[in-house]
C-alpha cells in the first residue's frame, strides 16, 4: 500500500536552544532534516513528501534539498504558530493520498521496516501510530511532591509517524480547529472524535530530538548502525 507522507520542520525548538533551527544541526556531517527525509526517499512505498517549514527559512531548505539531491519532496509549505497548525497546512497540500503519514522532522531515525508495518495496519484499520513501552516508574506529581504512583502496564509512549486515511485526519483536524481543541499530537485528535488508533509497536532509538543531550543519543545511534 503506497502512501504521502506530511514532515513538520517548522518548529523554534525551543528546548534544544541551539541558536538555530534544530533540524539544521548536523549527525555526521548531515542535517538531521536529511537524516529524516532520506528514510522516505528509499522507501519505495513513499509517493511524496510534503515538507512544513518557517517561511523565513524557506531558501536554506530548498538549498539543502537541492544539496543533498532529495527528489520526493513535492512543496514546501509554510509552517503555523503550533505543530498542529503546521500539520493541518500540509494536509491541505495533498490532493490524491489515500494514507497519510505524519512524522515529525526532529525523528531521523525511524525505519523502513517499522514504517511498512505501520502502513500495514492502516490500511487495515484507518488508524495507528508508533509507540513503546514505558519503562520507568510513572509518578504523579503535584507541587514537588508525589501523589501516586501510576500503574505503567497499560501506559506507552507514543512516536511519529503516525498514519491515518486522509478523510479521517482532515476531519479530525479540521473539527479540532473549529473547536479550538490542541492536542500534543495528531492521534490525539482523532480519539477525541471517537474513533480507535492502533497502536503499532516501535523501536526505543526512534527518538525525537527534543533536547540538548538527545543530540549524544543520536550521535551513538548513528555510530552503532554504522558499525553494523
Ligand atoms: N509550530 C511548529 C512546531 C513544531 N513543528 C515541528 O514538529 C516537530 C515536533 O515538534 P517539537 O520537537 O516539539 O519541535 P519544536 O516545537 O520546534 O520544539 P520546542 O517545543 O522545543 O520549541 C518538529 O520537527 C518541529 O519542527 C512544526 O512544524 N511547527
Ligand atoms: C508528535 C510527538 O512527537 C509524539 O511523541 C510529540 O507529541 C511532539 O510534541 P512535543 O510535545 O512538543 O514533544
């Protein structure tokens, strides 16, 4: 089942404070939008990228596209005020998708293998997302101390991409807008109109480059698979 894939990388990144865009940063002498992007570009399921972007950095992506010589990407299209806007613009730049992947720009290090299960199931069940276990002790906190310990059986911690039927994550997005409802992820908008996600099981080196040390994590994951 062939799918379109939506690439939010028009966020400030805020927490990773390194002066520029997050994504610019450089594994291996690489940007990590490219670390990204090259995924889908061998994937040969990928029909097309939407790639979301600040507008005032438009020339540097398309250098760095041009670069690097990306071909997926279909057009850039200018980012919102949060990662729920930038995602609802991109979707509005996709015409024929049948299956929609979102999957965030920070998140070099998905797979081709665990993308295909996830397509997989979608086509099966119109929803799913990548997710893993938790591993640590969840805690409640109020005001500095704990209030209960939270039974982490049933509790994971979800990823990108995520995967839907076109017609479904446009409502769930456009209801989500109308309502003024902003959810951390884009799952989260379509279990708030009922409907199920599946949840597909993922790997714990998919990680997002949110902060500061993320970047040690990623520089041993880049190393680990280089060495394979
Ligand atoms: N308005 C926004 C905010 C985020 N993103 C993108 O969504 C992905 C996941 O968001 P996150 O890691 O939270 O990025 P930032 O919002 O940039 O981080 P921060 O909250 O630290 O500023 C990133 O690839 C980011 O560029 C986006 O396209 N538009
Ligand atoms: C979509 C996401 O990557 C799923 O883990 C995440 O929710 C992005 O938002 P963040 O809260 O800004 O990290």
């Amino acid at each position: 089942m062939n799918y379109h894939v939506v690439i939010p990388a028009a966020g400030q990144g805020k927490r990773m404070n390194a002066g520029m865009n997050k994504q610019f940063i450089e594994l291996e002498g690489i940007p990590v939008i490219i670390h990204t992007l090259r995924v889908f570009e061998r994937d040969v399921l990928c029909q097309g990228i939407v790639l979301v972007i600040n507008d005032q950095e438009r020339e540097q992506f398309a250098h760095m596209l041009h670069r690097f010589g990306i071909k997926k990407v279909n057009v850039l299209v200018s980012g919102g005020e949060e990662r729920q806007q930038s995602v609802y613009n991109g979707l509005k730049a996709l015409n024929d998708a049948d299956i929609v992947l979102i999957h965030d720009g920070a998140r070099p290090f998905v797979t081709v293998k665990k993308i295909h299960e996830l397509v997989q199931v979608t086509a099966e069940t119109g929803a799913a997302v990548l997710a893993v276990p938790v591993k640590d002790t969840m805690k409640q906190v109020i005001d500095g101390h704990i209030q209960k310990t939270v039974d982490r059986s049933s509790l994971w911690a979800v990823q990108t991409p995520q995967a839907f039927s076109m017609p479904l994550i446009l409502d769930a997005h456009e209801r989500a807008k109308k309502e003024q409802f902003i959810g951390t992820d884009d799952a989260s908008l379509v279990e708030r109109i009922g409907q199920r996600v599946a949840i597909v099981e993922g790997e714990y080196t998919n990680i997002k480059l949110t902060t500061p040390e993320d970047l040690l994590f990623a520089e041993a994951i880049l190393r680990a698979r280089g060495d394979q």
